[in-house]
C-alpha cells in the first residue's frame, strides 16, 4: 500500500482526520496533505500524525528527517 493511502486508512481506522492534524498543529490542512502524499517533509507534521495513529514515526515515515 503506498504511504498516503496507508496514513489515510490509519486515520480513518482511528477516526481521524487530516484537519485534526491541521488543527492541532495550527497549519493549514494543505500542508498536512502536501506532508501526507510525499510532496513536502515535516518533521513536526510527521511525527504528529504518526503518533495520532499510533505507529512510530520511523515505520510510516522511514528515515528520520532533520529538524
């Protein structure tokens, strides 16, 4: 399953969606989607969404990303 379809799905599943992201962050929900299909890195993006569906950054993300 490619990276966007999976975190779509795990946030579905968790009953999540990209705008909670968004909002917690206070970033526009562009960047979070941008972040999601691979197009920008965000390391505070990243990790906010792997800890909303509870999965390490490092699996859903792979290698780290500087701050």
């Amino acid at each position: 399953m490619e990276r966007a379809a999976q975190i779509q799905y795990l946030l579905k599943i968790k009953g999540k969606r990209q705008q909670d992201v968004a909002e917690l962050l206070g970033v526009n929900k562009a960047t979070v989607s941008q972040v999601v299909n691979g197009k920008r890195r965000s390391k505070r993006i990243e990790k906010a969404l792997a800890r909303m569906v509870g999965v390490r950054h490092e699996v859903l993300f792979g290698e780290a990303v500087a701050a």
